[in-house]
C-alpha cells in the first residue's frame, strides 16, 4: 500500500542566479541603420530598432492565426519582464506585424547594460580571433587544390540535362 500526503500550499523554491556563463547564438544581423534582426524563429522575424527605441515582430511567409499567437507570446514575455509596456502593443505599419515601444532605462541601470554590452563585445571579438579549445579542430595545414569535391564536372557532364555551353570553363 501506497502511503500519499499532500500538502495544501506548495513550497516556493527559489534559485539565485549570480552571473550565468552563458553564450546564445543567434542567426542576426545588424543592417545599415543599427537595427538588429533576428531571424531564428521558423514563423517571425524580430527587429530591434534602437534608433527608434522600439521592438517589432514581422511575419516570414504567410499570415495566421499562429503566428499572429506566436507575436502575442513575445510581447507578452516582453511586458512581462519590463521591458515593454503592454498597453503601447500595437500593429505595425507592415501586413501582419506587430510593434512596441521599449521602456527607457534609468540612468544607473543603462550604464550597467552598457558595461555589460561592451563587455560581451570585447569577449565575442577575443572568440573570433583566439576560439577555445572545445570550439576548434586541429587540422593543421590543409592542402588547397584548384579542383576538389563536387565542384569538379567533367565535360559533357551536363549534356544530358540539355545545358550544354551554359557552364563552359
């Protein structure tokens, strides 16, 4: 025989989290006016404009409910979070997109995210010249030959998809 006890209210537990070591990565780009797009999530792009101080959520391919959820979630997430104020969510100007405007930091906490940027920034340079150990293979030196892999095709290769002379050396 099973012997149960179940309690009323649940216990809290509580984690402190001093600093994470922690390395996202992101497929992102940043274009011309200092925007940083992000592009990993199969249903939406996000924008992060710092120019304009605002968050936007575009759609990929088509319009749907699920996305348009998926847009929900985010701002949501945000808002809860403090990072935007869930009553300026709006429409964008773009079919199927949504925008926030995001909350101004006070001048003690914006120096901190700024430390903390420039920070990541040397580390993330330092990466690129210098990987770790775990993030590198040692190959050596590896010998480059004009022709190699598929990127050989012997003549008349293509002959027998009807493009001859359209890929002539």
């Amino acid at each position: 025989m099973i012997d149960l006890k179940i309690q009323k209210s649940p216990q809290r537990l509580v984690f402190k989290i001093d600093k994470p070591n922690v390395k996202v990565h992101l497929k992102a780009r940043k274009n011309i006016a200092g925007d940083v797009m992000i592009y990993d999530h199969p249903d939406i792009d996000i924008v992060i404009s710092p120019r304009e101080n605002k968050i936007f959520a575009l759609t990929k391919k088509e319009y749907s409910d699920h996305v348009y959820a998926t847009q929900s979630r985010l701002f949501e997430f945000l808002s809860r979070n403090g990072v935007v104020n869930a009553s300026k969510v709006r429409s964008g100007n773009v079919f199927g997109s949504l925008e926030a405007v995001v909350l101004v930091a006070e001048d003690k906490q914006k120096q901190k995210v700024d430390r903390g940027y420039r920070e990541y920034e040397a580390e993330f340079d330092k990466d690129l010249v210098d990987p770790p150990e775990d993030e590198t293979t040692a190959l050596g030196k590896v010998p480059h030959e004009p022709r190699k892999g598929s990127m050989y095709q012997a003549p008349g290769y293509m002959a027998s998809y009807g493009l001859v002379g359209y890929y002539e050396e």
